[in-house]
C-alpha cells in the first residue's frame, strides 16, 4: 500500500519533467486556481438552472469488488438551493436545500445522504470546494507541465501541515490540477488518493466533467458517470419546493467549516463484556451536536457489538461551544470517532471525523 500511495503522489509531480515553467513565466499560483474555481463544476452566479443524472458505483479498492450502485438525480437553481435523490436497489432517499442551513428530507429516507453528498454529489457538482482552504494568507506551489497527454497547471500549499494545523493537510489542501488550454479541473491528488475528472461537456460558459473516477491507492473507489445534464426546465422548477411531510437536517459539519470546539469530553467506560471479548479500537458515533452545545446520537454507533453501545450511550454527557453560521447558533452532525485501548484515558482518544488529525 505504501508504494502505491507513493507512485500515486510522483504521478503529478513527474509533469515537473517536461516542461516546467517558473512562476516569473505563469500566473500567480492563487491566480491559477480562481480561473480553474471558475471554469469547473456546476456552482457560481455564472451557472444556469440545470437538471442532472448520474450513476454512481462504490468498489472494495482491494478486491475490485462492487460493493454499492445507484442513480443520483438533482434539479438546481442556486448554490443553497436544489433538490437531490438517491435511488438504489431496494433503498432511496430525497433532500432539499432552500438556503446555507436550511435543508430537509423525508424522514422515512434510509440512506446515508451526508456520505452520499460527500462521495457523491460533491465531485460531480462542486468538485473544486476545497479551493476556499486556499486563502491568500496561504503560500501556494505552482508546478506546470505535461501529464498524461495533457498540458497541465498544477497548484498546491507550500507548507501544507502547517496550514491545516490540527488537520490532515489532505484534508484540506490537495494538490488540484487544471488543464492550461480552458482552466478545467483534471486531477485532484493527495498522499494517498488521486481523483480523475474527464469526458468534458459544456454547460453556459462552464465545461464539466461527464466521469469522475476516484483511485485510493491506485486502484478504483468510485465510479461516477454523468448521464443527462440539461438547463432547468419551467416545468421542473417546482421541483426545488420541498413537500409538507419532509424534516429539517441539521447542518453538515464540514472539513473546510470553523472547528467544532469540545468543553466537555469524559471516558466512556469499557464494559465487562467487551473486555471478556477482547473488543478494543475506534468506535464511529453519528452526532447532534445542538445550539447549546448539548450532544445526542445521530443513529447507531458502529464498532464492536458491546463498545459501541458503551460509546453511544456516552455522547450525552459530552458538551461543545455552539456552532455558529452568520453569527447564530445551529444543529450541525458529524462523527464522533472514539478509541478503545488499553491506557489511561485522555480527551484525544476522541477526534471529529470532519477534522482528522495531522499526520505525523
């Protein structure tokens, strides 16, 4: 695994081989990546009300086994404003956005949709997001040359751990690279993942990515192949409306969004049961974290059987600050991760799953 996540993050640098100019002969690095925000993906003032399918396929990067297929349709008329539904063999679910931090689903919907967006909708509709990291307090690389047929602008932090802080630079500050001829996004790469945008189609002075492939250590992960995008007809405008018998969804914490900051993290205890079995290691617990701060579980944990009932159980008595968009306090999820091991307790034990640690 190490070597292919070494030859995954030489692939991109190898450009530098042939043909590499100096910035004193390019644009600006910050320069390079407003023009590839502006050119790729479909959000931003500039783009038209569109209707889109796709089909998606999650693989077992291992065995290249399918491990998930399904069909994901949007109706859009605003970057806050969409309608989204996920349909797979014997499962769908549908949400709505009708502003920042106003989205709603119907509550019967048995889908994932946070991991389904990340993995789904975010490459496909907004695949440059993490170029708002990118701030212009942020020293920036810039490399250019030829890959894979292609003339390419590729730009990066120059010190990426120290910008993510606590963060997994990867996380947040990816190496993102635009082809040089019309600014499009065609290769995003990190340490151990590259993700390739290709089969390009125009839409208003936007040209998108019609396939999307994402290759954790060089081998497949997702699947994502555009299948009909067309400007919003009159008809389907209603479409963007949420029906009466939908819920509100709490906000969905973000990689790129101000820190969850924790006031109160106490041990979960280690149940007898666990220890007769031997269970130990991380426990994923989905979380409310309310306006006061307060936490409640978000569904099941997922670990071992008898440590995370222990784990979900334990969220209550956990406290953040308030979460804040626009200066007022919201609901947000996310994934509390907590460690089981065999040492004395600490509050790291616990991490955010939208805020990885640094790696070391």
């Amino acid at each position: 695994m190490k070597f292919e996540s070494i030859r995954i993050a030489t692939a991109i640098v190898t450009i530098l081989a042939a043909g590499a100019v100096s910035l004193a002969q390019s644009d600006n690095p910050h320069a390079v990546l407003d023009k590839g925000a502006k050119a790729s993906g479909l959000t931003g003032a500039d783009v038209p009300a569109w209707h889109l399918k796709a089909n998606y396929t999650f693989y077992d990067p291992a065995k290249g086994s399918v491990t998930e297929s399904g069909a994901f349709e949007e109706w859009y008329t605003g970057p806050y404003t969409w309608h989204r539904v996920y349909t797979e063999k014997k499962l769908n679910a549908s949400e709505w956005s009708t502003g920042h931090v106003k989205q709603f689903k119907v509550k019967d919907g048995k889908l994932d949709l946070a991991r389904l967006d990340q993995a789904v909708a975010r490459p496909l509709v907004d695949p440059v997001f993490q170029a708002t990291n990118y701030k212009p307090t942020v020293e920036m690389n810039f490399q250019a040359g030829t890959f894979e047929g292609l003339t390419l602008d590729c730009v990066s932090a120059a010190n990426p751990s120290h910008a993510a802080g606590a963060i997994d630079p990867d996380a947040l500050f990816p190496r993102l690279c635009f082809d040089i001829k019309d600014n499009t996004l065609r290769f995003i790469t990190t340490s151990n993942t590259m993700t390739v945008y290709s089969n390009f189609k125009p839409l208003g002075t936007r040209s998108i990515a019609n396939k999307v492939e994402v290759k954790p250590y060089n081998r497949l992960g997702t699947a994502l192949e555009i299948t009909l995008l067309e400007p919003l007809s009159s008809a389907d405008q209603a479409q963007i409306t949420p029906p009466g018998n939908v819920v509100p969804v709490p906000y969905a914490h973000q990689t790129g969004d101000a820190p969850l900051v924790p006031v109160r993290i106490t041990e979960c205890a280690y149940p007898i049961e666990a220890r007769n079995a031997q269970e130990h290691g991380p426990v994923m617990i989905p979380v409310i974290i309310k306006k006061d701060g307060g936490v409640k579980s978000n569904g099941a944990a997922m670990g071992q059987p008898h440590i995370a009932m222990a784990a979900g159980d334990c969220v209550s008595n956990y406290k953040f600050e308030p979460f804040k968009i626009d200066g007022e306090p919201v609901d947000v999820s996310d994934t509390l991760i907590y460690d089981f091991e065999n040492k004395a307790f600490t509050p790291s034990m616990v991490t955010i799953a939208s805020q990885p640690p640094a790696k070391k």
